[in-house]
C-alpha cells in the first residue's frame, strides 16, 4: 500500500480520539486527549498510567510491556483511582515505541454527562456516545456553547498549521483499526483506506481508489433514500450517521452503521472526508430473529414475557394477558414477582428464582401466582438472561405453562394412591382377621369329625363313612382356599426382598415336595438363571404354575416341561403340559381371582391370580399358548433391569 500524507495535527486527532493515552515504554503518559484532560484534571503527563488508573479488564496488578503486548485490540476497562472512580472503554494499539490506548468514557445515563459539563464537542462525531449527546445538545445548546463552538473551530483552524508528528501517528492508527476506515476528496472520491475495508469488501486498493463510496458500496438492496441522505450531508461538509447496507467485490452485502466527519484547511476549506464504516450485519440479523421470535411469541399458547435487565416487564404476548387476566398496559414496567405472587407462593422457589435471574443463570421452576381477579394457579416458568457482545445483560425472558388442571390430575392421583394404600392395608388386615376367625372353627370341626369316627368306629354303614370323608375334604379344600386368599392379599411391592435366587435349585426343590401322581413326569429342560428377586415370591411363583400343570394333566402319560430363555433385555420362562388346552376365550379369565375353568376338588382359583400378582410387581408380564387337547404353555416375562 502506498503512503499518503493526512492535513492533520494533534487537534484533529483530538477530534477523532479525544479521550486517547500515548504512553511510552516505561508506561508514563506522553500525552492525553484534550476531553480526558477535562474530566480527569488530576492526571499528569510523565507520570506512570497505573499512579491512576486500575485496568480491571483484562486485571493487571502490576503493568508489564507483555501484559499490553497480550492485550492489543482487546477490550479494555481503565477505573480512575480517584474521584468518582470513572471507567474508560476502549483498547490498547502498539505505535512503534509507544502504546497508544483509544476509548471512551463509559457512560450508562444523561446524569453522567451532566455531572462533567461534556458538550458534543468533547466527543468525536463516530462515537457510540454521540446519540446520547445529540439529546443533550438538543436540549442544552445555549448562546454560550454556540460561541464555545466557534470558538473551537477557530481553535481547530489555527491548529492545522502546527505539530506534524500527530498526523503520523493518526495514520498507523486508522491502518490498524478494526473498523473499516475510508478517507475521500471534496469531490467524493476514495484517496485512502485502510486494510479493514479492503478484507470486509472483498476489493483490491486500486479497484477502489478514484471511486466514490457510494459506486463502490451501492449494493442491489441499499436504501436510496439512506444514499441520498448521505450524499447529500457530505456535499453541505457535514457530518453524517446512516445505517444502509454495503456491497461486496463478490455481490453480497452486509450491513453497515455509517459514520462520516468532514475535515477542514486553516482557512475553513473542505480538504477531507473521514469516514467509519462499521459492520452491523449481527446485529441486524439478532434484530430479525427477535422479530421472527416476538411473532412467534404472540401466537404461543404458553405466556411470554420480555423484562429489562432490572427486571420490568417491557412486552408480554396475549397469552399472558389471558391466563392472569392483566392487560398489556396494567404490566409494562412492574415486575413480575410482586405483581403475580401471593400468600401460597413458595417463599423457597421465589428465593431461587431471584437467586437465578441475580446471578443471569437460567432458570426452571413450578410456582402458584395469581390472577388479576385473586384467584390462583400453578405455572410452569422457563427463562434466561439475554446477553449483549461484551457479555452484559440486556434483557430477561421468561415461558410460563398454565399447569393448574396438571397439578389437580396430580393431587387427585395422590389423594387416590393415599386411599388405595389404606385400602389395600385395611384388606390385608381384614383378609387375616378373617382368615384367622374362619380357620378355628374349620379345625375344631375337622377335630369333632375325628372324635367322632373315632367313637363309633365299626358302627357307621359305608355311605355314612363316604359322607364324613367327603366331609373333610370340604373342609381341607376350605383351608386351603383361605390361605390363598390370605396368601394373595400379601403380595406386594413394598415387601419384595432383592436376593440372588438360584431358580433350578427352587424348582427342583418344588418338584421334591408337591404331590406328583406316578403317571406324571416333571422336568426341567436346561439350567436355570440366577435372579436378583425375592426367593419366597418366586417360590410361590413357580409351585403354584407347576401345581396347576399337574392337576390339569389328563393324558395317561402326562408331561410338565420347564425352561428358560435369557437375553441382555430380558428373562423369558415357560411351564407347558400335554393337557387339555384352554379355549382362547379364556385365557385372561384363568388369571382372575376365584377363576376356575373345570371343577377341580383341590383348586381354589387363586394359584393363576397369585402368578399375575407376583409377575406384576416386577414389572413383568404373563400369558398363554394353547389349542384344545394339545396342551397348554404358560409364557412369564421379567425385564433383567427389573430382577
């Protein structure tokens, strides 16, 4: 790239960074912009910059030449140690032997400006600030600053015949810059750039000098009213801020916030025009998808709202109005806590939402609030802080689900899982009671059917003795029918013991005790797996499958096969029989209680609803293959993450 000669001495650079330091190697302060010397008169040329001011961003406890050199072009926050401890924002630029710090006062409110008596001439025309003092000046100008003004121009002329060394540094300044840079002739046409606006263009320097900006960034959806704006400030010799979008060498375009300052001679001549061109194309795209979100927003079922970062509402979707009941205007800038929350609100989870939102951290909770008219109801609330580029909060955003009919659904569940626990308590101590009670008089009528074949043995005729036996199998059938009851009213999850059960020690235990009459055979094909279940429940499980195969058998040679199948999902086991089927009709009826589908003097129909039972507390399941005269499987299904 060529070099160019600038007609600028110190005061122009005043003008474009009138808040600079020029620092040299051993950190003191060469020089100091004319508005920082007005707002921080204790600062001190060839004094150190840490004698005054803290760097808090990056944090730098003692300032080394390598603590700037792993800082240059990043943001950094300068606190004055004295005074009302004024923050600088700016960054750090390496000139030859010299640091050079450019920035800004940081400025949150109109107080602030006041409070140092800074007019617009304090700032340059490109700095973010101007907006806030363009409100000023336009409420504040008076006669008096009007000739202040003047004054300052005189001051600007007069400047331009002195220090040289000023415009040297301004031009590796604007090089380095970050933000494309652009400088023209009266006439609009392009002299200078600097490398920025090269790389964000896409154009080489000759492609563009000779070429006014307009030709070259004039894109095919620019805003002709924003050109003509523009064009027209510049050729008057004033300053301009457009926001208009800029083409590139390749035919795209990105949107651009426009800034341009004209320059003047010692005599009032217009020799220059500086412009900044800086890249918005983030932020407009950030300002669509808010507007895509906030449509959106308002056709959401679920309430939206939008806080400020000191947490009052600003916008909130219909939604919002329907479930509390407030209109858009009774809310907009109060904020949400006081004006929804009430005596049954959980003072825990407000803690934890103010903690959240103190903190910028996302947050998720279930909360009563109430309604414009006092009524209550749950909501479901999500929402998070919104964050700016340099990772300051600007916003809160929050969903809020009407979960109230949820929340009933839930304590009617509760309120029926409470009751069905004390019936199912109450059931099991009337199943004993009831047991108990039924049980004594079956044993002293068993004892006094004893005593009395045992008196009058040899006396009663054959039927009498067939009657009494007839009568004692009655009752043997009756105490085995309370027991299972009684069996079957304890099952439960609450009871289950986690234990490693070997099943085909269990089995074969089954098979060694229960009655098997001789033309039954009962086997177990393969091994058996080892369960993490309760032994008694699969115990119970298995005899009482088994037990029902073998009184069902009608074959003269009857067989009961037992087996298994064991995956890395789940456990299958099967006990089929060469019986007499089971009508398909019938397959869900075998397993409810009191259910039995041929008269059978030992059965009690509670073994199959005893297998359901069991089976279900595992999370298992249970059924039947079966065709008529070829037997019947009973199929049982265990997850292994349950057993």
């Amino acid at each position: 790239m060529q070099n160019f000669t600038f007609s600028f001495n110190e005061e122009n650079f005043n003008n474009i960074f009138p808040f600079h330091i020029l620092l040299n190697e051993e950190f003191l302060i060469k020089s100091m912009g004319r508005s920082l010397r007005k707002i921080c008169p204790l600062l001190k040329e060839n004094e150190r910059i840490d004698s005054f001011f803290y760097f808090k961003r990056p944090f730098i406890d003692e300032v080394s030449p390598a603590d700037l050199n792993n800082n240059l072009n990043q943001l950094t926050l300068l606190e004055c140690k004295t005074g009302d401890k004024l923050v600088l924002r700016g960054q750090f630029q390496k000139i030859g032997s010299f640091f050079i710090f450019m920035g800004s006062p940081w400025f949150v409110s109109l107080d602030d400006v006041k409070q140092r008596k800074l007019s617009i001439g304090d700032f340059s025309n490109f700095d973010p600030l101007l907006d806030l003092l363009q409100i000023l000046r336009s409420q504040q100008i008076t006669t008096q600053e009007l000739k202040e003004q003047l004054k300052i121009n005189e001051e600007q002329k007069e400047a331009l015949k002195q220090d040289r060394e000023q415009l040297n540094l301004l031009s590796l300044v604007a090089s380095a810059n970050e933000t494309a840079i652009v400088f023209t002739t009266p006439d609009a046409k392009i002299f200078w750039c600097n490398n920025a606006y090269l790389q964000v263009t896409g154009y080489t320097l000759d492609e563009i000098i000779g070429k006014s900006p307009i030709e070259v960034g004039r894109a095919y959806n620019s805003d002709k009213n924003a050109l003509i704006q523009m064009a027209d400030l510049f050729y008057r010799g004033e300053s301009f801020d457009v926001e208009v979008t800029h083409g590139r060498k390749d035919g795209s375009y990105f949107w651009t916030r426009t800034k341009g300052q004209p320059i003047y001679d010692s005599d009032g001549k217009l020799v220059q025009y500086f412009a900044m061109i800086e890249d918005k194309t983030i932020e407009k795209e950030q300002e669509e998808q808010l507007r895509l979100l906030s449509l959106i927003a308002q056709k959401n079922m679920n309430a939206v709202i939008i806080c400020d970062k000191e947490g009052y509402i600003e916008w909130c979707n219909p939604a919002f109005s329907n479930i509390t009941g407030y209109d858009f205007k009774e809310i907009i800038g109060k904020k949400p806590g006081p004006l929804l929350q009430g005596p049954d609100s959980n003072p825990e989870t407000i803690k934890y939402l103010n903690r959240q939102i103190k903190k910028g951290e996302p947050f998720s909770c279930e909360i009563i609030n109430y309604k414009k008219n006092g009524e209550s109801y749950w909501i479901k609330i999500q929402g998070q802080a919104l964050y700016n580029n340099w990772g300051q909060i600007t916003r809160y955003f929050a969903i809020e689900e009407d979960i109230t009919e949820h929340k009933q659904l839930e304590k009617q569940r509760e309120q029926l899982l409470i009751s069905l626990e004390k019936s199912n308590t109450e059931l099991e101590d009337y199943a004993q009671i009831v047991s108990h009670d039924l049980k004594s008089p079956l044993r002293s009528i068993n004892s006094l059917i004893a005593w009395i074949k045992e008196d009058n043995e040899g006396v009663f005729n054959e039927q009498t003795t067939q009657y009494f036996s007839m009568i004692e199998g009655k009752l043997e059938k009756m105490d085995h029918l309370i027991q299972g009851v009684l069996t079957y009213s304890k099952i439960n999850k609450t009871d289950l013991v986690k234990e490693n059960v070997n099943l085909q020690e269990v089995i074969e235990n089954i098979i060694n005790i229960i009655h098997i009459p001789q033309n039954i055979s009962v086997f177990i094909k393969g091994t058996m797996p080892i369960l993490k279940a309760d032994r008694f429940r699969m115990h119970q499980l298995f005899q009482n499958l088994i037990s029902n195969a073998v009184a069902y058998v009608d074959k003269p040679s009857g067989i009961v096969e037992i087996g298994a199948e064991s995956s890395t999902a789940r456990h299958i086991f099967y006990v089929r029989d060469n019986g007499p089927g089971i009508e398909k009709k019938n397959f869900e009826k075998v397993f409810k209680i009191f259910q039995s589908l041929e008269k059978n003097e030992k059965s009690t129909g509670l073994g199959l609803s005893i297998v359901k039972k069991i089976v279900d507390n595992y999370n298992g399941r249970v059924w039947i293959e079966s065709e008529l005269g070829q037997g019947t499987t009973f199929y049982i299904e265990f997850p292994v993450s349950n057993i």
